[in-house]
C-alpha cells in the first residue's frame, strides 16, 4: 500500500494551507448549489397516493405529520425479493433517532418508501431493530412516478431526468431489461392541504444519510426558517476571506 510522505511539521503545514484552499472553495461552491437547490420551482402533487404501514393504509398528506416538509428516502426492495437492497439496508443500519428528531426541529419528516408489500418491509424492520417509519407503495404508481422503479412496460423510462433516447445517445451501452428499482430520495412541501414536490435525486444511495444537514440540503426549506425569503451567509456572501486565498 502506497502510504503519504513524510515530511517536518512546517512542510505539512504549507501542503495544509494549500489544500485548506481548495476545501474553502469546495465548501463555498457547495453553499451555492444548495442555495440554487432550495430555488428550484416546484410542482403540485394532485395523484392521491396510498401507502400501508402499521397503521394501515395512508395518503401522501398523512406522511407529512405535523410538519411543513417530507423527504422520502426511495429504499431498494422490489416485490419479489426477500431482502431489500445490501446498499440500501447498510445505510439504513445507520439511521438513528436522533437524526430524525433533528429534521423534526426544522420542520421536516422523514420516511422511507419501498415497494415491496408491507408484510415484508416489517419483518425485516423487526429482524433488524429498525426504527424509522418505513411504508411500502406496492400496487400504486408511487414509483414509477418518480422514477424510483424504472419499468418500460409500466411507464415511460427516465433515468437522471433523460429519456431511454436520450440516454441510448449518451450511453450506448446502457439499458434497462424488465423492472429495475434505483436508490435516492424525493422531498416534498406541504402549503394547506396542498403538496408540491420540490426536489429528487437518483443513484447517490444513502450519501446524504450522514447527517440532519446534509439531509436538509436536499430540500426546498433548507438550513433557513424562512424558505420564501432565505437569509444568512449562503445567499449573501461576499468575497472570499483574504486568509483563505
């Protein structure tokens, strides 16, 4: 295994300072993005999903709970299996209540959504000491919809926001044969008794699962308390700290 040189500690502190930069600009590149992120327009939902759970069945609305938003963490089990996704459930091991009480400080509920039928999804809960709220969206067109399962036969493939076309001219090796369940979560808000869908991701698996933050950046409220009028550092930045370039 190739290991790091070494070096004196005044020669690791310039290699330092110098990476030091580059996480700077790494961190405000990433502000911006999230700060377009909880720009993007939205969509009203006018589908009345159903899903079970252990309380038997629940619409869309339902999920939200008292809260003002829902992030829904799309987990890889498709009907047939027994087991859900080893990716998928390896996040999900990591899932703790703290985490969810956090998004529940700024407003947000969380939930994971699969298809398989709920008898399923709760004896794996059980076996593995799960406590998140856990749904199944078996029978209804959830999925599909947003492009949580990808089935020509069902609906019209779109992977990543591009059509079978588009992705055959990109990629010409790339197909998808019979039904296939892809890993990401989907965020929605909830104005009333309306719900609009805000963001979705697909293909970065449990990634933004590490922490309350990285979660929020995925959604319309973000960080801030005010998502119509956002304030703080992110939206008002001024130039780089001179320390720091």
């Amino acid at each position: 295994m190739s290991m790091p040189r070494i070096v004196s500690r005044e020669d690791w502190l310039v290699a330092r300072k110098r990476l030091l930069v580059r996480e700077k600009e790494a961190t405000r590149a990433r502000d911006a993005l999230n700060a377009d992120r909880r720009r993007l327009p939205m969509v009203r939902v006018d589908t009345d999903y159903v899903f079970e759970g252990p309380t038997g069945l629940v619409g869309l609305l339902e999920l939200f709970e008292d809260s003002r938003q829902l992030l829904i963490y799309h987990a890889m089990f498709d009907p047939s299996w027994e087991q859900p996704c080893p990716g998928c459930a390896a996040g999900l091991d990591e899932m703790a209540s703290a985490l969810l009480a956090h998004l529940k400080t700024r407003d947000t509920s969380y939930v994971t959504v699969s298809r398989a039928p709920y008898p399923k999804l709760a004896a794996t809960q059980a076996a593995r000491g799960w406590k998140f709220p856990w749904y199944s969206s078996y029978g209804s067109s959830f999925n599909y919809d947003f492009q949580a399962t990808l089935d020509a036969a069902v609906a019209p493939v779109m992977y990543n926001y591009r059509t079978q076309e588009e992705l055959a001219q990109a990629l010409p090796d790339w197909k998808i044969e019979g039904s296939t369940e892809m890993p990401g979560f989907s965020c929605f808000l909830r104005v009333e008794n309306s719900i609009f869908h805000t963001y979705s991701t697909y293909g970065r698996g449990t990634e933004p699962h590490g922490s309350a933050y990285s979660l929020l950046d995925l959604t319309a409220l973000g960080r801030q308390e005010d998502w119509e009028e956002p304030k703080g550092r992110v939206e008002k930045a001024g130039p780089p700290d001179p320390s720091f370039s």
